[in-house]
C-alpha cells in the first residue's frame, strides 16, 4: 500500500461509502496496482512484471468529514482523531472497531 495515496487511504478506512455530492459507490474491495519493486514472478510465468496488483478490502469507518469532491477526507488531522495517541488514549478508530465487535481491535 502506497500511505500517501489519498485514494488508497480512503478504500482501506472508509469504503464502502458513498461520496456525498455524486453518490457514487466506493465498494468494499478495490484493485490497485504498485511498482514491483520486489521483482516477484508470477506463477507460471518467467520474468516479472513491472507492476503488481493487490486488493484493499475496507473498514467502513464512519466519516464527518469529505474532501472537495465528496469523498472522505484522509488529512492528516482526520488520520489522528482515528488512531488517537496510544497508550494514552485511542481514537475513534477503535471505538468504531469496538462497536461492530471487529476481531483484531483488541488492544494491549
């Protein structure tokens, strides 16, 4: 995952939403593609490509905030109030996981 891809940060915290201006779907799962820095060889294949697809499946965070476009909005500010500052305190992140009883929020 690319961390300053705003439309990456977006898929892995938010989706699925919906952009509020266009009501465009965000679905829960997306491709995106990435340089293969790694050199990874597909099965089957001989030489690698020169980039590699991967699929972010979302959080489906709540969002108060949207950029101008309608989508959530992933400044830095929002990606605080989410994480919080652990151990002192946590962000509306795990609140959210709490509520919905995600496995893996557990902390500490």
């Amino acid at each position: 995952m690319n961390p300053n891809s705003d439309a990456q940060k977006q898929q892995l915290f938010f989706s699925p939403c919906q952009n509020i201006k266009t009501h465009e779907d965000m679905p829960h799962e997306r491709e995106f593609e990435a340089e293969n820095t790694e050199g990874y060889i597909e099965p089957g294949k001989k030489v690698p490509k020169k980039k590699r697809s991967f699929v972010i499946t979302g959080f489906g965070l709540t969002f108060d905030e949207t950029t101008p476009a309608g989508w959530p909005s992933v400044g830095g500010h929002i990606l605080k109030k989410l994480a919080g500052n652990p151990p002192d305190f946590y962000g509306d992140a795990k609140d959210q996981f709490d509520e919905r009883g995600m496995d893996g929020a557990e902390v500490g």
